[in-house]
C-alpha cells in the first residue's frame, strides 16, 4: 500500500473540500497562509460541525455549546516530506481516546458528553522540522498554548472544552502568540504577581504597565466591591489577566460554614462574571487561613486555594521602595508574589516592579498560566509557588 499517495490523495480532496465551504459560506474561516498550517473543526454539541478554521483562527462553540469532537489536518505540507497531524482527545466519561489524523473525526457525534482536553502532535519527518501548539477554550478562558503532545485542558475537574486553536511553528521557533496574546516560553523563568482586596480606584495604573510591558497578573477580587469597578474587571480579562476570588466580605473562611463559604464563592462569581471578567479558578484565602475543613469545602466547590510566596506586607508598611526592594530581595523563578491594590503606594510599587522583573528576564504570568506548565492544580489543595 503506497502510504504517500494515500495522504496525497486526503489532501486533494481537502483542499477541494475547503473550496466548497468557501464557495458556500459554511462557518468559519477557511482561508489560510501560503505555508504550511493546520485545519481544523469543532463539533458543537446540538449544532453540529463547524466550518473549517485555518492556522491560528479560533474555533469556538456557541453561546450554550460545547465541543463533542474534533477533526483537524495540514495544508500545504512540503512535498516528500514524511507525517501527519494526529490528535488524541479527552472525552467526558470515556478518558482518553486513541490517536487520529487527516480529518478522521475524534469524539463523539452521538453523545452529550463533552471534550476535557486535547493533545496534538506531529509524526515523521513533520516531527523533525515543525512543531504545532494548540490551547482550548475552557471554564472561561482559553488555556495557555502547549505543543507536541502535551495537554492541552483540564481532565478529570468536569471542565468542558468550549472551543480550539492550533498553529504550527518551524521547529524551535519562536513560541508564538497565543488566543489571549503573547503566550508563554516554559523554557524561561516566570512569576505570578497577584493582587488582594480590590478592585480599586488604583487598579487601573497596575493594567497599564502590564499591557505596557506584555505582562499579565491575578487579581483576588472582593465580590462586594466588584460591581463598583466593573469597567476595570473587564479591562483585566481583555488583557488575559485572572479575575480570582476572594470571598464576597473577605470573611476568614476557618470561621465560615460550609454553606456560608460555597454562597460567598457564588456570590462572588456571579459578580466578577456578570461585570465582564472570567469565572474565577481560583480562591485566595483571605489572611491565608486554610484548614482541612474549608479545604474539603472548596474541593467541593472545584476551586483550589492559592497563597504566596513572597509577602510583601505592602498592606502593613504602606511603602513602595520596601515593597519593591521586598520583591527583588527575595523572587525566584515559579513565586506568588502578594500585593494588594487598595493602596496607592503598593500601586506605585507595582509600576516599578513590573518593568524591572520583565528587564530582569521574568515573564509576568497569571497563577492558572504558570500552574498548567509545572504541575498543574487540584480541587481542595493549596498552592504557594510553581518551582
């Protein structure tokens, strides 16, 4: 059997393929680059396959929907040149599924059960010479870009996949911007800079010397006061920013019932949501007071707790060279940095930090961003670096 010409053979009748939905008007965007790129559907549960998206577009499942499947191949792949696209998926209820490749559906088309991640990867030669990174849309927002087989998503959290991009780079190429931007290089240091007890009339300043320096942070966002400052929510979600919580009254919760902690994290969520930010990923504890009870709690609630490991005590010294000073003492690649953004001097440290730790070779991630390439995070657990 003369394998060459049988994916020769699948990419003709792709491209024609392409042609049609064009021709027709079939969802999606089926124009793509002159090189080398991925194609790829979605199949969203009650509406069916979307139209096929090129190389670095967004597929994304309705308001509603999710995705069941997915199905995906090459263009323009160099003459000669050995491999496929294959694509292994994560399905609700079923766990992995085995590997496919060139358009072959992976999923399911006849159930309700939603994609929880995806994993992608070349063969051959392909594998020698490109690499392709993919992120999913989930619980939110899209997850940060991963390649060659890595996961792309969340399993076993019942965490649906809502959409897909994929795109493919020449081998050890500069990693490329992802859905929310400029993705991040797991190969360089990182740190997360987060921020308590806001918003606030101050947080503004800290979003523009992120966007100025291509940075990104969380927030642990107050639910009473969120309403107040929705603009500024939504401006940190635009941004890729992580809109977290932090209770609705920044109540200890090893002083909260059960039910108490779970109305404070809906209330809060429901929030920051309607106010234009993502459903949050994670709970910081207000004075970082945790115990096993309120840990079962959130494990419940699906939410880990994040606390730090670098306390600036910006809240007790209300000092902006001691906060910076604090910082650049003590950070190291994977740290949780803790400020707060209701005070103007934290703020004005934060404008100095966050030019100097990108100068100093840190990328400014968010908490989920740095969690998904070392490790990853559990329901119930507690988080204070990702070394």
């Amino acid at each position: 059997m003369d394998w060459k010409k049988i994916r020769q053979a699948v990419r003709t009748v792709l491209a024609a393929v392409l042609i049609c939905a064009a021709s027709v008007g079939i969802t999606g965007d089926p124009a793509y680059a002159a090189d080398m790129g991925a194609v790829y559907g979605i199949y969203e549960h009650g509406t069916g396959w979307s139209g096929y998206h090129g190389d670095s577009k967004t597929a994304r499942a309705g308001t509603g929907s999710y995705v069941t499947a997915i199905r995906a191949s090459l263009q323009g792949q160099p003459e000669g040149m050995s491999g496929t696209l294959s694509y292994q998926v994560n399905l609700s209820g079923s766990g992995w599924l085995s590997w496919q490749e060139n358009m072959t559906p992976n999923g399911s088309t006849e159930t309700d059960m939603p994609l929880e991640a995806v994993r992608m990867a070349f063969t051959g030669q392909l594998a020698e010479n490109y690499d392709v990174y993919y992120s999913v849309y989930q619980n939110g927002s899209w997850t940060t870009p991963v390649k060659n087989g890595e996961t792309a998503g969340t399993e076993g959290q019942g965490l649906r996949v809502d959409g897909l991009w994929v795109t493919v780079t020449g081998k050890g190429a500069e990693v490329p911007e992802g859905p929310n931007g400029k993705s991040v290089d797991p190969t360089r240091p990182m740190v997360a800079l987060t921020f308590d007890d806001g918003p606030s009339k101050y947080t503004p300043r800290i979003l523009d010397s992120l966007e100025a320096n291509g940075g990104r942070a969380t927030f642990f966002m107050v639910g009473n006061r969120v309403a107040s400052y929705a603009s500024t929510v939504k401006r940190m979600a635009d941004l890729g920013c992580e809109t977290d919580s932090h209770t609705w009254a920044h109540t200890y919760l090893t002083g909260m019932s059960e039910g108490e902690i779970l109305q404070s994290l809906n209330q809060t969520r429901d929030a920051i949501v309607a106010a234009g930010g993502n459903a949050p990923k994670g709970v910081r504890p207000p004075g970082g007071k945790i115990n096993d009870a309120s840990k079962a709690v959130l494990a419940k609630a699906g939410m880990p707790s994040i606390i730090w490991s670098v306390d600036t005590l910006d809240w007790k010294t209300r000092n902006a060279q001691h906060t910076i000073d604090t910082v650049l003492r003590q950070v190291q690649d994977g740290d949780i940095i803790l400020m707060h953004d209701l005070y103007e001097q934290s703020v004005i440290a934060a404008e100095t930090l966050i030019p100097e730790l990108t100068r100093r070779g840190y990328q400014l991630v968010t908490v989920s961003e740095m969690a998904e390439l070392r490790g990853g995070m559990a329901a119930g657990q507690s988080y204070g670096h990702f070394r």
